[in-house]
C-alpha cells in the first residue's frame, strides 16, 4: 500500500488540528451517547492505552477473556474522533461496539466532546501526564507515526510543544480544562501517568471505586500484573504491533514507560526554558492542579 503523505496542522476552531480528526465532525458532535458509556479522554501519550487496557480488563476480563486474545484494543476501545479511510471512524466503531458498557477513547479537549456525553451524565476518566515525559513520548511518537504531522527535530517540536501547536492543541489547556470541567460533572475521575506508575495496585482500586466495581483480589492482582509495561509490551492485541502505519524500528509504541524519562532528552537549557515559559501560562497557576504533577517519582 502506497503511504499517505504526513498530514499538515491548521488551525480548527482554536485549535491545532490534522484533518483524521476533524474530517467527521458533524457524525462526531451529533454522536449518540449512552447512559453506561465510559469515556476515556486524554492529550496524547498520556496512557490512554494503559488505562483503556485495565478498564477493558476489569469489565471483560472475565466475562469473555477470548476478547482480549482475539481482538485488538484500539477496535475494543475505539478512538471516537477518528476517520483515517479505508478504516471505518470511531463513530462507526463505537456505534457497532456490542460490548456494554461500552469504552470509548478521546483526545479531544473538553469543549470539543459532543454534548450527549454531558446529557447522559456518563462516567469520565481523564489521564494527565507531567508535560516533560508527555512531550517526549509525543516527539517518538509522532517520528514513528505516519499519520502524525513531520516532528522536525527535537528543539522545534519542543517549542511547538510549548506553543500548544499539536494535535490536539496545547497540553497547558487540556489539562486544565478538563480539571475545570470537574466543576460541572461530578462523573469525571481525573488520574495522573505518575501515580499510576507509582502503585498501580492503589489506582486501580480508585478507579474502581469510581466505577462501582468490586473485583475479587486475585482477580484485581491478575489485572495489576497483566497491565504492568513489559506484560502490555508482549500483547500483540495492545502493543499496536498490527498497525502497519508505525514504524517500529524508529520507535515502539510501548517505549518506555517510565517517569523522569525527559531527562535523557532536554539539554539543561531546553529544560530551563520550558520551565520558565511553563511559570509564564496563566492556566498554569492554579496550585490544586499544578502541584499534582510529578516530573520525577
Ligand atoms: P513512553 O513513550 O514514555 O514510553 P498513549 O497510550 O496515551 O499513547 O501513551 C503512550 C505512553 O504510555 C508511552 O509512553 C507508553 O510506553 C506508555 N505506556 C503504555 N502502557 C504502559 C504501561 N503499562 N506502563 C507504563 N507506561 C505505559
């Protein structure tokens, strides 16, 4: 198959966009939630996969475990806003899931969600990621990515990081509207990569408490151990090893997994600097979110 050229940004309502995520717009915003939905939103290379994996676990886990050997995750958990032809979208995914309840993935910001969601009053969980490693994972991501804009090199994607000329737009707005939007939803339960990484064991009994779930401890063991990175890394059904548009021999998908790893890639300068700027969003002035990112464990 011959390879589509690298898509180009432009600017959509405000935000940074490629056209494999704004292409389906009126099916997207028209999207008919349920009530049982469960949305998981997060900026890119925050660990949607991660928590997609554990929360497909925790409810399909045992009801039909061949679900997890035979189908792989981004079709158990379709990504609403895409349309990448010939592949069907995400809302037509979503629509035939038969799974229920069903488990849906985003990275779009807060404003941007179609209102059925908010209607239906559906649970939310959102992942944050310190913007150091989240930036990094981005840049390996995007060189690896065919269907991610050309990064340029290190230096220049670091600065469009920092102007929040991404897709999906800047990381400073998503995760702060998203911490806003708690006000007006309660169902939201906003997680951290961080904390994840940290116990998992301890997350997952939150999120279950979130979800109203209560799983048996061995079961809860099986998915703390099956969902920790070197496991995840295996599984051809998580690790996106079927996707042909990656090329894995610029980088995994499953990279790394690990907090603290932007120290192997900005200068002293380059992290200055992103400091500064970082002192200088006035989103970013709001302790209650600010102090919960960890750059470091
Ligand atoms: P790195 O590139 O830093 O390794 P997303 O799923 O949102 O695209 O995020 C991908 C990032 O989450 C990658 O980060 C990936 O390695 C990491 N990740 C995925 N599964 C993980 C796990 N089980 N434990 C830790 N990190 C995980």
């Amino acid at each position: 198959m011959e390879e589509p050229p690298r898509p180009t940004l432009f600017d959509f309502h405000g935000v940074s966009m490629i056209k494999y995520f704004t292409d389906n717009w009126d099916n997207l915003q028209n999207f008919k939630a349920r009530p049982d939905d469960i949305l998981i939103a997060t900026y890119p290379k925050a660990g949607t996969t991660w928590v997609s994996y554990i929360l497909d676990l925790l409810y399909f886990g045992q009801t039909s475990p061949q679900h997890q050997t035979s189908k792989p995750l981004h079709e158990r958990v379709p990504f609403l806003e895409s349309i990448m032809p010939p592949h069907p979208t995400g809302t037509e995914l979503a629509d035939k899931l038969p799974t229920s309840p069903r488990l849906i993935k985003t990275h779009l910001p807060v404003q941007f969600v179609p209102k059925s969601f908010w209607e239906q009053n559906c649970r939310v969980v959102y992942v944050a990621r310190n913007a150091k490693d989240n930036a990094v994972s981005f840049y390996h991501f995007d060189c690896m990515n065919k269907l991610q804009p050309e990064p340029g090199d290190w230096d220049s994607f670091l600065n469009r990081f920092m102007e929040g000329k991404m897709v999906f737009g800047s990381w400073y707005d998503h995760v702060n509207g998203w911490w806003e939007k708690q006000q007006t939803h309660s169902k939201l339960h906003y997680m951290f990569y961080e904390d994840l990484v940290e116990d998992t064991g301890a997350q997952i009994d939150r999120l279950c408490s979130f979800l109203g779930l209560s799983p048996s401890a061995e079961e809860k063991e099986r998915i703390t151990t099956g969902s920790q990175f070197d496991n995840m890394k295996k599984d051809k059904m998580a690790n996106y090893s079927t996707f042909p548009l990656m090329d894995f021999t610029v980088s995994p998908f499953m990279r790394k997994g690990k907090v603290g790893d932007w120290k192997n890639h900005f200068t002293e300068a380059q992290s200055q600097h992103f400091d500064e700027d970082y002192k200088t969003k006035k989103m970013m002035k709001n302790p209650t979110l600010t102090l919960r990112f960890r750059t470091e464990l």
